[in-house]
C-alpha cells in the first residue's frame, strides 16, 4: 500500500515538474491527499456551469466553488472562491462570477475549471502545513487556522517526520491550546483526528524532499473529526546542495587532535610585536603549552627562540593543528601544503573571505580541506583557547582559568566578552572557540566534542545561524541527558520568508522555527549575552532538582512578590504549603510575618532565623528548591547571612541532601560580596535582582526535564 501511494504521488509530480510548474492545482492536491489519508471533503472538477449544477446537486446541502487553475496561487485574492451556494440558479451564478474574477486579475492565466466542493460544518479552524527551512530541512508546522492565521501567528513547529506523540504534542504548545479543548460550552475537538493529519503531511514531506511547502488551511476541527477544506502544495524550483557530513566518529578523532593537541605549527609566526602572528607565539608559549610548538615563516630561521620552517611541510614528525597567520591571499597555497603534510586540523585566523564577499576564496579553500581531509576551524575567527591543555592559540587576551564551561561564538566581539566576562566572575572555562564563517567546523562538531569531554559541564554557544539545524538538534539530543546546552541565538528580529507562497512559509520566520526546534532537542535559549554567560556560570554549580516544589524564604515582602513573579515568568511552579509544614515555618518567624509561599520572615529578625527556615527549607522532603531573598540591615549583615546560608547548605550536602538554592540579595554594596562567597560555595547569588537568580533556577529546572530527570 505505501509503494502504491508513493507510486502516485511520484508520477503526479513528475508530471507536473514536466509542465514547468512548481504550484499543484486543487485537484492534484487531492489525490496527494488521497493516497496520504489526510482528510478532504468530497469534490468535483466542473469544466462548464452545467457540471458545476450537477457536481453541486450531488452534495446534500451548500456548496464552496473555488477557481482552479496552475497560474493562480492564492485563489481568494482573485475572487475565486464562494461559499455558500445552494440550488442551481445560484451555482450558475456563482460559476460564472468566479470565471470574470479570475480573467480580470489574470488575464493570461490558464483556467482549468472550477472545483465543486461539499461544505463543511462549523468547528474550530487550524492550519497544519509544512515547509523547507534552509537551516533544518522539512518542518511540520501546527497552530490556529483561518483568515487570523497570519495576525496571530499562534503557531508551533517540529522537524518532519513526526511520530504519533510528537505530533498530538504540537496541540499543547500553541497559546491558544486550551480552546481546542473546549472552552464556555463547546465541546473538544478530536485531537487524534488533527494529529493523524499533522502526521501525514510530515510523512509526505520526508517521501517527497521536492516538496517545498504544504498548507492544510483551514483543516475544520469537530469532535467527530478534522477534514482539511484547502490543500496547497508547492514544489522546489531547484535542486538542494547537500552538505558534506561526518560520521560522529570521525569528528571525534579530529576534534580530539584539535582541542588535544600534541603538536601546533603557527604559519605565519613573526618575531615582530604587532603581528598576529607574533601574537599568537607569544600566547602558545607563555601559556605554558607543552606539546611541540613550530614556527613557520620563510623569512626567518629563528622566531622567539624555537626554530623556524621555510615551508610547514619542512616540519619534522607529526602536527595536530595548524594556526594561520597569514593574508588571505595566501591561504590556499598555504592550506594546500598543510594537506600534504597530512594535518588534520587548520585553524584560520584570516579575515577577508565569505564575510567581505569573496565567496569564491573562501570556496576554494573548503575544497581544499575536503580533498585532504583537513578540517578548518574559521575563517575570521579569533582563534581558540583549550585550557586544560593549556593552549592559548589566539591573538587575543590570554585565559588560563580552568573549569567546567565551554564556550564557543561565531563573533570575535562576542568571544572578547566572553572571556572579560569569566575573568570578572572567575569562571572556569574548558575551552573558548571561534568560529567565525563556520566554511567547516561548525556547532555540531564541536557539540559532538564536549558533550564527550570529561572536563566539560556545560556547553554555551552564540550563534547567529546553524549550516546543518538537524546535525545540530541530532547532537544536541545526545549531550542534553548528560549535560546542559545553553544557545543564544542572535537575529531573533530577522524577517521571514519573504516569498513564501503558502501561510505556512509566511509564518516560519527563521526565529519561529528556532525557538520550538531548538527547545524539542532540550536546548536552553537564552535571550541575551549576558543570560547566556550567567546559566553557563551557574548552571553547573547547582544540582539537578529532584521535583517541581519551589518556596521562597524571604526577609522582605516586596522582593516576595517580585521573585514569585519571576517564578511565573520563568515556568516554575511555587509549592502549595500544606498546613504541617506551614506551622513549623511559624515557629520561627514573628506573629507579623506571613508563612505560606513566598515564606515571608520579616527584616528584623536575627541569623538564627534565617538558619532555622532555610533548615526547615532543606530538611522537608517534598520541597525540591528554595529561593531566598534577603535585604540588608544590621542585625543579619550581607557577610553573615552568606556565611550561615552556605554553611547550612553544605551541611545538608554532606548529609546527601542536595537540592538547587538561589538567592537575591538587595543592600549596599556589601552584597556584591556577599554574592561571590555564596556562589562560590554552591549557591547562586545576586546582588540587586530578583529576577536573575530565578532564570538560573529556571533554565535548569528546563534542563532537567529535557534530560529526563523529571
């Protein structure tokens, strides 16, 4: 049965690609629909009004006549469509006006007929449709239908092909979810019914990749059923290049000897102060870097001391990685040399490639790579530091500070404050990379790499596209169970599809379909610079939550109330206190302070106060993470109440109790350390904000549950 559907479909759209067309007609999209399952109502091709009176009398009830022709895309626009007609004087009339529309706003369009079509009851309107997106390939798309589509874009997407779970999910992750469930009165919708059609349309996208798009809009949703009223298809006009792919073995074996090396050539290395090639010398060797270390420039015969090369294929044994120092001109000549030697690993510092326009260039030197099996890391790229090899092979700022955060970006602008930032919150880095044009190596490698990396916690990267969205999300959804990945994508204003030729291509703009397929791999979006660099920094410091149950212990009401909108804001949930542990909270805190959640123990009140609740907070086993907010007075000092709160907690860290705490801390500039000393010792702090602490607790609580752990 499958083959003989396949059968249909294919010799459909060959016979269509063989007329030059890219836009099937509505009745070539039913017998795609046909072979597909995917529900359409009853329907006949009239070629004159008497059939169109025939075809209507067949139908128990009003008709929608639509224009059908191969040089007409959006059939409303021309006045193609009535809906509503019923007896045959009306049907004539309704034929032969939607005729006029069409030769007045097409004169040159070919009219095949009209189609005839039963209509619908009344029910709730979505779209299901698909498209072609140049980062992630095939994606199904859900959400609310009709001729609002586009006002409110209240719409969800997934990579194609989606199974029968994935897609009944898609109907609980649009705004207006809970109206497909019946809302004043109205009965709910058959959810399976639409599933069944997201599904198919996914299915029929992956047997067919020359299919662009697909709009099911409106599909009518009843309790009885879903039944698409319009099918669109539209096909590629070109063929997709594909991307050359490695298997996670092979990126492995060069990303080991590229973040592992033993040995680096630096061509393009100088004994002049100024240069980058002197730079990056001077980094690799003051970094303490222990492997070999050679330079190569054909001027020279002596560069800081190490014996120059002439060529790098003059170098003596085996070289892991190769550094470029040199002008764009000439990498290729220089790359070609790198190929004979059998590196395996170019890293390009040189600007003035794809970036500036000269795509050719920077072509070249991709074929290069690929004809010697040498990966390239870059161009335009600031380098990259590897810390627990102590390895500084960039121009920049050296950083040596080693722990458990990689961090990549595809800007040097963003990589510099990336590394100002770990400076400043002495966070420990694993490693800091470059990416730069990303003409090979990209986030999939090197995701691929640390997700594998023992010395890596947690991954952070910024990037302003993906070359390959699915190796991506196809890596991401191996590293998420073992470890946090946090993206920041930038462009998230970036225009959608300009030319899209269904309501479903005008509504994937790139940062719709990023948002829902980077959260389906269980990756943490963050939205700024700032919150990228502070879950990488506190997202290994906590420990994984061990259930929903959130209480805010504070000293201060007003940040009460601020911290449990931050909870909200960040999908937490706050504890329903039950009237136990309600009362132990009271013991501890003045008649004129309030338990409940947020637990609120009044300013005035002594450290053992805040020891007592904050003990009670970890001892309970039904809370799962506490926050605290504190304010300063004199009675419990910043100093003091870090002290006693990071005591307690590694107290009950020691016992076997671990549970995430953060906490918000408003005073005088004693807090700032304050914060450090708690952070320090396991607790994330911050001075004048209540909503930061709760972002960290929530993108890990994201994190958990993307891996499984809730």
């Amino acid at each position: 049965m499958a083959e003989d559907r396949v059968l249909r479909v294919r010799t459909l759209l060959d016979a269509v690609r063989a007329e030059g067309r890219t836009a099937l007609t509505a009745p070539e999209g039913k017998v795609i629909a046909d072979a597909y399952g995917i529900a359409v109502p009853g329907e006949e091709l009239a070629t004159d009004v008497d059939e169109a009176v025939a075809f209507a009398a067949r139908f128990d009830g009003p008709v929608v006549l639509k224009i059908v022709s191969p040089d007409i895309l959006h059939k409303t626009d021309a006045g193609g469509v009535i809906v509503g007609v019923q007896g045959a004087a009306d049907v004539r009339a309704a034929f032969c006006k939607i005729i006029e529309n069409a030769r007045a706003y097409a004169p040159e369009a070919r009219i095949e007929g009209v189609q005839v079509q039963e209509l619908l009851p009344k029910g709730q309107e979505v779209i299901v449709g698909a498209v072609t997106d140049p980062t992630f390939g095939k994606v199904v798309a859900f959400g609310l239908g009709g001729v609002l589509v586009e006002v409110l874009k209240d719409v969800t997407f997934r990579l194609a092909p989606v199974d029968a779970d994935e897609a009944a999910s898609m109907l609980d992750s649009i705004r207006a979810a809970e109206i497909l469930r019946g809302v004043r009165g109205a009965q709910p919708v058959d959810r399976w019914a639409i599933a069944e059609q997201i599904r198919r349309v996914s299915q029929l996208v992956t047997d067919f990749p020359e299919i662009a798009e697909v709009d099911l809009n409106p599909v009518i949703a009843t309790p009885e059923g879903a039944v698409a009223a319009d099918i669109r298809v539209i096909l590629s006009e070109g063929e997709v290049k594909q991307r050359r792919t490695y298997t996670r073995a092979e990126m492995l074996t060069s990303m080991r000897r590229l973040m592992q090396p033993r040995s680096v050539a630096v061509i393009g290395a100088s004994n002049e102060q100024g240069k980058i090639g002197n730079s990056v010398m001077r980094n690799l060797i003051d970094g303490g870097f222990s492997g070999e270390i050679h330079p190569v420039n054909p001027k020279a015969d002596d560069i800081l001391g190490r014996k120059a090369y002439k060529s790098v294929t003059d170098v003596p044994g085996e070289v892991d990685v190769a550094v470029f120092a040199i002008p764009a001109k000439f990498v290729a000549a220089a790359l070609e040399e790198v190929g004979r030697k059998g590196i395996p690993n170019a890293v390009l510092i040189p600007s003035g490639f794809a970036e500036t326009g000269e795509h050719e260039l920077q072509a070249e030197i991709v074929a290069i790579g690929e004809r010697y099996g040498v990966r390239l890391l870059g161009p335009n790229i600031y380098g990259y530091y590897s810390t627990w090899q102590d390895l500084c092979a960039t121009f920049c700022t050296p950083y040596d500070v080693k722990g458990g955060v990689a961090l990549t970006s595809q800007s040097g602008g963003i990589g510099m404050a990336i590394l100002g930032f770990a400076r400043a919150t002495k966070t420990g880095v694993s490693a800091i990379v470059g990416l730069g044009n990303k003409s090979d190596l990209d986030e999939d490698d090197l995701l691929t790499w640390f997700g594998e990396d023992p010395n890596t916690q947690c991954i952070a990267m910024h990037l302003e596209d993906l070359k390959d969205g699915r190796a991506f999300v196809e890596a991401a959804r191996v590293t998420v169970p073992k470890k946090p990945v946090v993206v920041l994508k930038a462009g998230r204003t970036a225009a959608g599809a300009k030319a899209a030729g269904s309501h479903t291509g005008a509504l994937a703009g790139d940062d719709a379909v990023y948002d829902d397929i980077l959260r389906q791999a269980g990756v943490i979006r963050a939205p700024g610079l700032n919150e990228m660099l502070e879950y990488a920094r506190a997202l290994p410091v906590l420990p994984a939550p061990k259930g929903d149950n959130v209480v805010i212990i504070t000293g201060a009401g007003g940040s009460g109330v601020l911290l449990s909108d931050a909870v909200t804001d960040n999908g937490l949930k706050l504890m329903e206190i039950p009237s136990d542990l309600d009362a132990a909270f009271r013991k501890f805190i003045p008649p004129f302070g309030a338990a409940g959640n947020p637990v609120d123990i009044t300013g005035g009140e002594p450290p053992s106060t805040y020891e007592a609740t904050i003990r009670l907070g970890l001892e309970d086993p039904r809370i799962h993470s506490l926050i605290l907010g504190y304010w300063h007075t004199i009675v419990t000092p910043p100093m003091v109440f870090a002290e006693l709160t990071a005591r307690v907690v590694a107290e009950f860290r020691e016992r076997g109790i671990e549970k995430p705490v953060v906490a918000s801390l408003a005073g005088d500039v004693e807090v700032e350390e304050a914060c450090a000393y708690l952070f320090e010792r396991g607790v994330v702090a911050y001075p004048y904000t209540t909503e930061k602490p709760v972002a960290v607790l929530g993108a890990k609580y994201r994190w958990a549950r993307a891996a499984g752990l809730l």
